[in-house]
C-alpha cells in the first residue's frame, strides 16, 4: 500500500530537513514543474481528480482555472493550515512532519496560478508546526526554491508565515481573507470569487495543507497514478483520523474509499471493551452522522454523501453506547454557538436558543415541544437561509441526531433527567 | 507609549502589506507579547499608530479570541472544552483544574501566575483531553496529573 504524502515521516515526530527531504526525491517534482506551462499543470492536476481536503471536496485543478492567467501582479496562493474543526487533527501531522513537501506543493499550485506572494495561515495553537515552516521557508529561500528566478527559470515566489489568533471562523476561506487583511474574520459574499477577487482585490487561491500536499506527488507520479491509489472513482489517498472511545485513537494514510468499519474496527482497533458503537462524524463537527446502518459505508466523497453526511476533513469522532447523545450534540452546539462570527441574524441568534434547548433537555427541563423548536431551526439554518456554510454545517449533526437518536431526546424530556 | 522596539516589530509588518491598516492583527500581536494582554491605554497607543480610531481597532481587538482585552495571569491555561475531548473526560478534567486552583473560568488565580480558559479544539483529538499552557501543550492529560504539570510554572 503506498503512502506518499507520510511515507517519510520520521518516527521521532521531527521534521525532515531539507537535505533529508531531497535525499527521498524532494524538489524533484519541482525541477519537472518548471519545464511544464501554468495550463499544463492545471490540465494535469485536474485530470488527477484531486479533490480539496479542506471539506468541500471541489476539483483543486477546476478552482485554479477560474484565476485570470493574465492578471496584473500580484496574485495570491494561501495555505488553509487554521485546522479548528472539531475532532480534526490531520493537517497538524503533516505540517509539524514535512513542512517541505507542503512548501513543494506551494509552489505548485502558486506556478500554476502564476502567484508570485505565498501565505501560510497557520492557527496559533500549533507551535512546533510553526518552527517547522519557518526554519524549512528559510532553508528553501537559501537552496533557490523560493525567492527570485527560482533554479534559474525567471519565476518569482516569495512565502511568507501568517500565524492567526484564533476563531473558527478563520478556516472559512473569505473570512481568511479578511483576517489577512486585518479585519474581523466575516465572509464574504460570493460573487466575486476569491479566484478573481480575494486578497486585497486580486485574484487568490485558498487550498488546505493536505490538497497541497498531494501536488509534488501527481506531478512526480502522474494523474492516471493518483487516481489508482484510490479503492474508488475519487482520487488518492486521504488522511483519515478516529478519535472517542476506541482502543487505538490516531490517524494514517489509506486509500482513498475505505469503509467506515475499517478505520474504526481495524485502524483504532475497535470500541474499548465494554463499550459500543452508536455512530460518528465522519469528517469533524459539521458533518450529519453515520449509524451502524452505515459502517460499510466507503469513506469518499461520493459514498458518504449517498450515506446522507459528507466526507469534510475525513477524521471520524466516535459515539459510544455509554456516551449520551443529547451532551454530545450540546457540545457541539455550544462550539458553534460561540463561533459563530455574529454577521447574519439566523446564525448568530438561532445557535444560541439552540444551545439553551438542548441544555434545557439535557437537565431534564425539556418539553416535547423543543423537539419541533430544534427541527425548525435545522430548516431555519440550513443552506440557503444563512450568509456563510456555518451555520448550515452547525445543523447537520443536530438534524441527523434529532432523526437517529430521538428516542434519547425524548427519554430526556419524559423522564425529566438524563439517563446516562 | 509603544516601545523603541515595538514599533520597530509594527513597522516590519506594515512592510508586507500594502497599507497600515492591513497589519492591525499583528500590531496586536506585537503588543500582546510585550504586554501579556491589551489594555485600553495600548489599544489607542496601537491605533493611533496605524491611524485607526480606537473603536476601529478594537472591534477588530475584540473579535479574536486569542488577543486579550483583559488582563490575564503570567500564564494562560487553555483546556480543549470540544468535543473529542469532552467524550474522554474533558469534564472532570475541568473540575479537578478548578478545584486545584480555586478559580473557574475567565479568573486569575490571587497571586496572578495562572489565568483559565476554554479553548476550541487544540488539533490532538487522537490524545484527548488536552490542554496547553502558554506554548506547552499536554495530551491524555489524567487529573491526578495536573498537580505535577502546574509545578513546573512560577
Ligand atoms: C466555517 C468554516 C471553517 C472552515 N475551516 C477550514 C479549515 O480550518 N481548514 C481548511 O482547509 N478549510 C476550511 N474550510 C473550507 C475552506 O473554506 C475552503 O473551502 C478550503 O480551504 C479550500 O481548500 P481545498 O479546496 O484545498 O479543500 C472551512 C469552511 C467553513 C465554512
Ligand atoms: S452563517 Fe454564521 S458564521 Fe456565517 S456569516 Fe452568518 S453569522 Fe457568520
Ligand atoms: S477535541 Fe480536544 S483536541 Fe480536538
């Protein structure tokens, strides 16, 4: 089974230096890249069927064909490394691991857009990974990979490293932007696209740390490769994770489409003893549930889409039998509730009402009434009725736990008391 | 009054944007790492600096959780309150940290070494509960721990 993008990672956690990363094929990928023309490698990369690992899963080679080839300088390429979605520890690895092949894949994608300024937007809390960019921008800088007329071809890139200060909101890609600009992290509305006009007005590419990190690999390997490295019809590997009560927590690199049961029965090596499986999120807080109804689910985009969630960041939370569902969801609810950035009316005073019901029914306070209240609001807030895919994704583990584990709400609220 | 050295870390960051205004973020950030949070006195210091009104640049202030408005303890503790962690016991993690230090969240202890705050998902949900103090991060954090961890801040 082949693991490219943690194949390498040393097992003391540090990262690889430049001159260990060159010495396992790293900057070959790029010495390819500069013989190829902007359009070759976007056609190359969408061929791959490389989708983003950020959670929405778009075409990474259809988003940067709607940047302007011919804009006036300058053009922009950000790393998304703001990883705060609930459960999601995967970039993390990558990051604090092999921060060259993510400042490889960088170059990539910001020759391919031909951006000449490079950002990482990296959340505070990940100091060693921040070490890690910092020192291997430098090495890069020194070695000719970055900077003026890299290894001679008349390309310009320069990389600089954003370290944020927190909110969710930040991972949100136009709120991203603002923030950069130093503003309040608020989206923003779409049209104009980022392609056309992101940072400070020009045309941007924002793409997740993992997306980045398939890129030296395809131009190295090819997109027919990519493609077969995957068990199904989307492309690659995928970085999943499973934390909860299983016996093994962790992440690893697998093919792209293995099943739910898989990761969960033989990866974290199944439930602590004693302990059962009720369901998960298959890809962080924002995403519906899955049940023991789908644990041969294959964990792509399209399978777990037809399963009624969605893939996201592919990094599973775990709900155990002895772990009640109704706290769980007032969890996750309480994160969204304070995260939500305030700008639009629904989110901003919906989440909070929604958190106190689910508080209320927790404590035994609840009324059968609240049920309906809670499904009005995953209507009220779904897509469509609110500025940004907050607030929508803040309702997909509310509404499929409201449709999987009803009768806990309503033991709740009949017997005034949780009966975990 | 900004410091000789302060301005010196601002103006650096204005040279990567292409006005002032865009390195209000970092002005901040500046401050805060000299100042520990920021007050009202270095907010309109920093405004001023980038030609903002100071409510200008405190909604953006405001906004973030990690800039301070508040003065906080010589250390920050920062417990994942998400919900990995609460699945494995964030809870009594949090309980037994209050209990130790005599204060809840958004305190300062008396002698001013420890402020507590939750915190949204500390990226390690594999080795849950978590917390981090100041840069320090601690996973599968158990409470009986917690005595041990605290020691090493003065
Ligand atoms: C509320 C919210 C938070 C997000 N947080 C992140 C994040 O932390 N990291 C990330 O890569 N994408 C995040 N996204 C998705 C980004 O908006 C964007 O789609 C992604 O960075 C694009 O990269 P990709 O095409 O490579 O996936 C978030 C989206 C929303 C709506
Ligand atoms: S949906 Fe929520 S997060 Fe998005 S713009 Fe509205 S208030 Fe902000
Ligand atoms: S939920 Fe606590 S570290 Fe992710």
């Amino acid at each position: 089974m082949e693991r490219p993008l943690t194949q390498h990672i040393r097992k003391d956690g540090r990262p690889l230096t430049l001159k260990e990363y060159e010495a396992v094929g790293g900057y070959q990928a790029l010495r390819k890249l500069l013989v190829m023309t902007p359009k070759e490698v976007q056609t190359l990369v969408k061929e791959s069927n490389l989708k983003g690992r950020g959670g929405a899963g778009f075409s990474t080679g259809l988003k940067w064909s709607f940047v302007p080839l011919d804009a006036p300088k300058p053009k922009y390429l950000i790393t998304n490394a703001d990883e705060m979605e609930p459960g999601t520890f995967k970039d993390r690895i990558l990051l604090e691991s092999t921060p060259h092949q993510l400042i490889e894949g960088m170059i990539i994608a910001a020759y391919a857009i031909q951006a000449n300024i490079s950002y990482v937007y990296l959340r505070w809390a990940y100091k060693t990974a921040a070490q890690a960019i910092l020192t291997a921008i430098d090495e890069a800088a020194t070695s000719g990979y970055l900077g003026k007329n890299i290894l001679g071809s008349g390309y310009d890139l320069e990389m600089h490293l954003h370290i944020g200060v927190g909110r969710y909101m930040c991972g949100e890609e136009t709120a991203l932007l603002n923030s950069l600009e130093g503003k309040r992290a608020t989206p923003r509305a779409k049209p104009p696209f980022p392609q056309v006009s992101g940072l400070f007005g020009k045309p941007t590419i924002v793409n997740n740390v993992e997306t980045l990190c398939c890129l030296p690999h395809i131009i190295n390997n090819g997109a027919d490769w990519f493609k077969k490295l995957s068990l199904t019809g989307d492309a690659g590997t995928k970085i999943y994770g499973v934390s909860g009560k299983v016996k093994r927590p962790g992440a690893w690199e697998l093919p792209m489409g293995v099943t739910l049961r898989e990761l969960i029965e033989e990866h974290a090596g199944g439930m602590q003893d004693g302990l059962k499986f009720r369901g998960a999120l298959p890809g962080g807080a924002s995403t519906d549930f899955l049940v023991e109804e789908h644990l041969d689910v294959k964990m792509d985009y399209t399978s777990v889409a037809a399963a009624g969630s969605r893939l996201g960041t592919g990094t599973i939370v775990v709900l155990d039998d002895k772990t009640c569902p109704v706290g769980f969801v007032e969890n996750l609810e309480h994160f969204f509730a304070q995260e939500s950035c305030g700008f639009c009316t629904p989110c901003r005073e919906g989440l909070p009402w929604v958190e106190k019901i689910l508080s209320a029914i927790d404590s035994g306070a609840g009324k059968i009434d609240d049920l309906k209240l809670l499904e009005h609001h995953t209507k009220f807030l779904g897509p469509g009725n609110t500025f940004c895919a907050f607030a929508p994704g803040a309702m997909e583990p509310l509404q499929s736990a409201l449709k999987y584990f009803r009768d806990d709400f309503e033991k709740h609220i009949h017997e005034h008391r949780c009966p975990y | 009054m900004l410091t000789v050295e302060e301005i010196k870390e601002i103006e650096h960051a204005i040279k990567l944007v292409p006005y002032k205004k865009a390195a209000s973020v970092e002005a901040l950030k500046v401050v805060q790492e000299h100042r520990r949070w920021i007050s009202d006195g270095s907010l309109r210091d920093v405004a001023k600096f980038l030609d903002m009104s100071p409510e200008e640049l405190d909604s953006v202030a405001t906004f973030y959780n990690m800039i301070f408005r508040k003065e906080v303890g010589k250390h920050v503790i920062l417990v994942c309150d998400s919900i990995s962690c609460w699945v494995m016991g964030y809870e009594n993690l949090r309980d037994q940290l209050f209990s130790r230090l005599g204060i809840k969240f958004g305190e300062t202890t008396s002698d001013g070494l420890f402020t507590v705050l939750p915190n949204c998902c500390l990226g390690t949900c594999d080795c849950a509960p978590a917390l981090m103090i100041d840069h320090d991060l601690y996973k599968n954090v158990k409470a009986d721990e917690l005595n041990d961890i605290l020691k090493k801040y003065s």
